[in-house]
C-alpha cells in the first residue's frame, strides 16, 4: 500500500496494523455497500414509481412481513459482527501481554520526554527494537495530552496526576511519526516527533550508546536515600515503620481497613503522593506527604527502583526481559549505600 501515490492507510508497522487496518477495510465495505444499495433502489424507484398522469391515485400499499424481517435481522447480524469483532481487536489492544520490557513517558508542553530503563532519554523521538513487546508507562506534568503513533495503530491519553499505558511490539524497522492527538495548548501541533524502529541488536548498540545517564532504578535507589524512605522502609535496622517495599510490587496488599488490593503503579503514586490514603494493615499513619517534592520523572525513577528491588529473587521473576531491572540491583554497588534487600519473607504484609 506505501506504493500507491494516494495513501489510504499509513505504514502498518506493528502487530496490531493488520488486525485494525481489516476491521476498518470491513466497515468502510459495509458502509459503501449499503450506501450504493440505497442510492441505487432510490434511485430505480423514482423512476419505475414516478407520477405517469396529472391525479393519478396511487395504489394502496400491502405490507410484507417476511421483507420486515429480512431487513432487521441482516442488519442485526452485521451490527453484532461489527461489535464482536471490534472487541475482540479492543481487548487485544488494551491488555497488556506479558514479559514486556517498559519504557516511560512524560508529556509537557509541548514536548515528549522519554526515557529507556537503562538511563538513556530522548525527547521527542522514541527509539524501540522491532519484535519485542514494549510497554509504554506514561503521565503528564501539566494538560492532557494524547500520545499517537499512527503506524503502531495506538492513540491513548496521557494524563496529569495518574498513569496510562499503552503495548505495542513493532514489526518493520524504519522513521515514523509521533504525534500528540490532544489539544494541549498554543504548540500542540507542534508536539510531534519520530519513532525509530531498529533490529534488535542495532538497539541493544544504540541502548548502551550513553552510559553516562543513570539507569531510572539507580537514580531511584539515589533518590530513594536522600529523600529519606529508607529509615522506615529500609531494612537495615531502622526499618519496621513502614512496611517492607522488596518484592512488594505486583503483590496483594492487606490495609488497616481489610480491604485487599494489588501494589501496581497507580497505588504506588498514591502512596507516595497521598501516603494517608491506603495505609497498610499493621502501620500507623505516619509517613508525610512528598507531593510537591518529586517531579514526575523523579516519581518514576523511584518507582523503578521499588520495582527492581524484586530481582533479588533468584527465580527469574515476572519483570520482563528488559534489561533494567536487572541491572539497576547488581549495579548498585557503584552508588550510595544501597538498602540490604531481603529475599525470602512475603514483602509488603
Ligand atoms: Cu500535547 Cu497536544
């Protein structure tokens, strides 16, 4: 299709172009089917009806059950095909598989900030490895913006004050385009960029291109210490005031209410945002707020490290094959004093 010198679909560059390009094919065919079925009976009807004599009576009309029922039940069928087939592409879309390596995203005005689990940002340009699933953890500093990549085929909502995401797994190498899709300000439509599609060991090269940046879960371990979470939740010693965080994410979590929930992203934000809100069965309601304190990147670097603190763990765990997480807990040598991990016990209670 990039051949035609019209464009009908832009480049399908990911796993699910093909999927939503056919239910789009299909919808554009019923509608023009239909669309020509009606102009053309109208069209045959005026003419085959058409008045032959000044006062003619026209004769009654007799209805026809069997026409009623066909022209209900054909366009129900199609109607539920539309929608069956159209959930079944939503579901695949918006269901993260697994082992996804994941990359975070900050929208500004006006602007795309980026930045690779080993350290390596970039602004407005998105660099992936083509045939892995990439999982896009997103929020915005200010407006709302939309986060669009018309090649991938996935447009989602970048919000302030909550986190989005978004998978995809890229099948072509090549330049695409990114677009904010969202009316964010005077420069929206200036909010825009390019996604590089690299082989796989093309991006590892270019991934490691730029050591000097800080891998998100190193800068979050820093973090981590100077803003003080490690004298209650560390566990060297003065820990015990606020419940242990190794292992803790993706886990069940009991509160003082009795109620349970999973330690995923948005529960971690608002721990550290609104740390009143949830508090942990067996804790007092102790811990301030860092609202204010931490910029969104700074919340997800610390989020990094919460989730790296995991890899401990001997069995390769559920954190996907990015590189990162791995990383981040061998490297930590290099950094400040790093917060002994614990393996073993359930974290977290
Ligand atoms: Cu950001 Cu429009």
């Amino acid at each position: 299709m990039e051949s035609s010198w019209i464009k009908f679909v832009p480049d399908a560059a990911s796993s699910m172009a093909g999927k939503v390009d056919a239910l789009y094919f299909y919808l554009s065919g019923v509608t023009l089917f239909f669309s020509l079925l009606i102009f053309g009976v109208l069209i045959f009807f005026v003419i085959k009806y058409r008045r032959r004599t000044p006062f003619e009576i026209p004769r009654p009309i007799a209805g026809s059950h069997k026409l009623e029922m066909l022209w209900s039940v054909i366009p129900f069928m199609i109607a539920m095909s539309i929608f069956v087939w159209g959930a079944q592409v939503y579901f695949e879309q918006a269901r993260n598989p697994k082992g996804t390596s994941e990359i975070y995203v900050v929208g500004k005005q006006w602007m795309w900030k980026i930045q690779h689990s080993t350290g390596q940002r970039e602004i407005n340009a998105l660099h992936v490895p083509v045939g892995r699933k990439i999982r896009l953890i997103m929020t915005s500093e200010d407006a709302i913006h939309s986060f669009y990549i018309p090649a991938f085929r996935i447009k989602r909502d970048v919000l302030p004050g909550r986190y989005t995401d978004q998978w995809f797994e890229a099948t072509k190498t090549g330049t695409y385009h990114l677009f904010c899709a969202e009316y964010c300000g005077m420069n929206h439509s200036g909010m825009i960029g390019s996604v590089v599609v690299m082989g796989p060991s093309e991006f590892d090269d270019w991934l490691s291109g730029n050591a000097s940046q800080l891998a998100p879960a190193v800068a979050g371990q820093q973090l981590y210490q100077s803003l003080g979470c490690v004298s209650c939740h560390g566990a060297n010693g003065e820990g015990g005031r606020g419940p242990e965080l190794a292992g803790l994410f993706g886990k069940q979590v009991v509160l003082n209410t009795g109620q349970t929930l999973k330690a995923d992203e948005a529960y971690f934000r608002e721990s550290v945002l609104n740390p009143q809100a949830k508090i942990v069965s067996g804790f007092g309601p102790i811990m301030p707020t860092f609202q204010g304190q931490v910029s969104e990147e700074q919340l997800l670097q610390l989020m990094a490290f919460i989730k790296s603190i995991r890899i401990v763990n001997p069995q390769p765990s559920t954190a996907g094959p990015g590189p990162a997480a791995a990383a981040s807990a061998t490297r930590s040598t290099a950094n400040p004093p790093a917060p002994p991990v614990r393996t073993g016990s359930p974290a977290g209670r």
